[in-house]
C-alpha cells in the first residue's frame, strides 16, 4: 500500500508544487514561501535549493520515465550552470539574488557536493556531458582546495581562504568539521561514480567512508558523533536522530555502488546496529525525535528527519530481514501522512511540527534548505526498492 500512496504523493502533490515554482522570468526557481504561502518572487535564490531540485527532477525522470520532468531538470540546470557556479575561482556560490546575481560568494564544501551530485545525476538522467563535466571540476575543487592533513575543511571566502563554519554549525557550538559534509560528500561522490566509475572517485569515495568509520562512528553508543574541530576532536555533545537513520541507508548505498564486498560487509553490520539504536531511543509516538543535546531530548517533528526515517528502516529491514523495522516506517509514513503533510490549497509539507501537532508558523515551506529532495526521495526510494507495507 505505501508504493501506491508515495507513488501518488510524488506525482500529485510534490511534484505539481514544485512545477509552479519555476521562475521562467529571471531563472531557476522562486527562492522562498512563507508558512503562510505569499510566494515572494524577489527573494534570494539558494544554491543548495537549486542543487536539490535539480537532483530531484532528474531522480524522478529516472524514477518515473516522465520526459517533463527532464524539462525542468534543464531549466534548473541552466540555472546552475549559468549563474551558481564561479568559473573564476572555482566552486559554487552559496547564495544567489532573484535575479542570479551572486550575494553570498562563500565556498562551503556541503554545498559543491549537492551541486556534484545534482550535476552527476543529471547526467546519468539524460547523458549531457557538459553536466558531467562541471560536476568533475566541482570535484577537483574540493579535492584541491579543501583538504587538510586531517580531512575535508567546510568553509571559505569566494578565494579559498578559511572563514568561520556557521552555516553548519548550530546549538551555540563552532565546529571546523562536520559529520554531516562528510555524509554528503559520501553522496555526493556515490552518484558521480555511478557516472562513469572513475578509480580517482572510488578511492576519494573510500576514504570518506573510512572517515566515518574509524572518527564519526562511535561502537560504544552505536551513534555518529556531529560537530568536530579541524584535528576532529570532538565538540559538544549532541546526538542528530535524523543524521544517523540517513546516514545508515547513504553508506549501504555507496559501499553497493562502489561493489566493494569487504565494505559493503563492514557497513551493513554498522549501519544496522545504527538502525537498532534509532529504532529504540528516538522512534516515540510514531515518528523520529529530532535530537538529543547533552540530556535533553528535541522532540519535535521535522520534515526531513521523519521522511529519511522511512527510508532508513526500510533499508534496515532489507539487510536484516526483522519485521520490526517495516513496522517502524510504516509507523512513521502514517505520521508523515497525518501531520506533516500539509492539507492546504497550494502548500507542501511543514517545515516543522512540534510534539503535540502544533505546525511551527515560524518556518517556511520554501526556503534555501527546505526543498523536494528529502521527501522526494523518500517517495523514490520507497518505490524503486520495491518493499510494501
């Protein structure tokens, strides 16, 4: 029954919502929606936003065999090419005007990977080689002005020098070093070596992965760490629920995608034991809690955080076979359906949802991070993967 319901959520509800976004005046797409659904065409247009609906429309092409979807994957891709991507220094600016005009020229290694693998999946979506092209001098860019003795540095001025990591650090915390821009590049890297499977990603691939591994796993608590300064010691104590559960089922796919057996094998039994670990401290009333910060527990509901629940528990049940997982996204996709699923006219899904069903009316439903990837592919991960509830 959950293939047919995401099938229908994919191909009537997000994937029309996000058709009408399209800004075929200035470019790309309208770049902000308040809660209360005033559309503001002036707003600045997110390079991260505009990287995931390009990932997005060219997944649900492959996913879905629909060739107008491949036409607003080349209007975002026009877009990107066009006006994100600074052909001067290298990289890709973070944020963009309405009109395409730089007005936060930051490098942030977080956001030329989701431009990889925008990029990277568009090729495999249609074989534009330009596309595959600019997605390897994005990954030649991080490769030669990121890295440190230690591993991938986060953020920089439009020239490459070090500047403060604020987009991804939260909770009053500053890290240098994130799990999650490792997670991501693990993404990344996986779409870009499904592209032509290149040995100089595989190994770069390989090496991400044993960062996570060897640094960010934690076997004692079954967790991954979060924030980190630049020799990854670690900074402050926080737990993110939603980072784990996705991260689980973003490994397994890069160690299949990779055909390492040895890998894949290491990170099955891993991720599972991640899988359980979620499974019993986050999933209450049935959905994810958001995090845990020292001994307090974040419970509120967000979008992104339940949608790659489904995905992860799925994933879980594929590697293990236990039932209890299938019960837990199915668990979670009726919450999904119930309260972040925004019934009104012209609308998405919530940003946020508190514990007791409250919408917060703070947070957008289009915003430079809140876009159709997260529960677009869930409802195309859910769908290729065959497994019903």
């Amino acid at each position: 029954m959950i293939i047919t319901e995401v099938r229908k959520e994919l191909t009537e509800h997000i994937i029309p919502f996000w058709n009408k976004l399209r800004d075929d005046e200035n470019g790309g797409f309208y770049g902000y929606m308040g809660y209360d659904l005033a559309l503001d065409k002036k707003a600045d247009k997110g390079v991260i936003l505009h990287s995931r609906i390009l990932w997005f429309y060219s997944k649900a092409y492959i996913t879905l065999k629909d060739e107008t979807l491949l036409g607003y994957a080349k209007h975002a891709y026009e877009f990107i090419k066009n006006h994100c991507i600074d052909y001067e220094f290298g990289g890709v600016y973070w944020m963009m005007s309405y009109k395409g005009e730089p007005v936060d020229t930051m490098k942030h290694t977080y956001n030329i990977a989701f431009a990889i693998y925008a990029l990277s999946c568009y090729y495999n979506a249609c074989g534009d080689k330009e596309a595959l092209e600019l997605a390897y001098k994005l990954f030649e860019d991080i490769e030669n002005n990121t890295l440190d003795e230690y591993g991938y540095r986060e953020a920089f001025d439009r020239k490459w020098n070090i500047v403060s990591n604020d987009a991804l650090s939260e909770n009053g915390l500053q890290a240098d070093k994130t799990m999650n821009a490792i997670l991501h590049l693990i993404e990344a890297y996986t779409e870009l070596y499904k592209a032509d499977k290149n040995e100089k990603v595989a190994q770069r691939l390989k090496f991400q992965l044993s960062q996570m591994r060897d640094i960010v796993y934690t076997p004692e608590t079954n967790a991954l760490k979060v924030f980190f300064d630049t020799a990854f010691n670690l900074v402050g104590d926080i737990h993110s629920f939603g980072h784990d559960i996705e991260a689980t089922w973003l490994m397994d796919l890069a160690c299949d995608t990779l055909g390492d057996e040895e890998l894949k094998k290491q990170f099955a039994e891993m991720d599972l034991k991640i899988s359980y670990n979620i499974q019993k401290i986050a999933l209450e009333n049935g959905a994810l809690n958001n995090e845990r910060e020292k001994d307090k527990i974040d419970k509120k509901r967000v979008w992104w955080v339940e949608a790659e629940s489904v995905v992860g528990f799925i994933n879980a049940y594929q590697h293990s076979g236990d039932k209890k997982f299938l019960e837990s996204a199915g668990s979670v996709w009726e919450y999904i359906k119930a309260e972040i699923i925004d019934k009104r006219e012209g609308s998405e899904w919530y940003s946020e949802v508190s514990f007791d069903h409250k919408p917060h009316d703070w947070k957008e439903i289009v915003g430079p991070w809140k876009c159709p990837y997260h529960n677009g592919r869930m409802c195309m991960e859910v769908i290729s993967r065959g497994v019903d509830l």
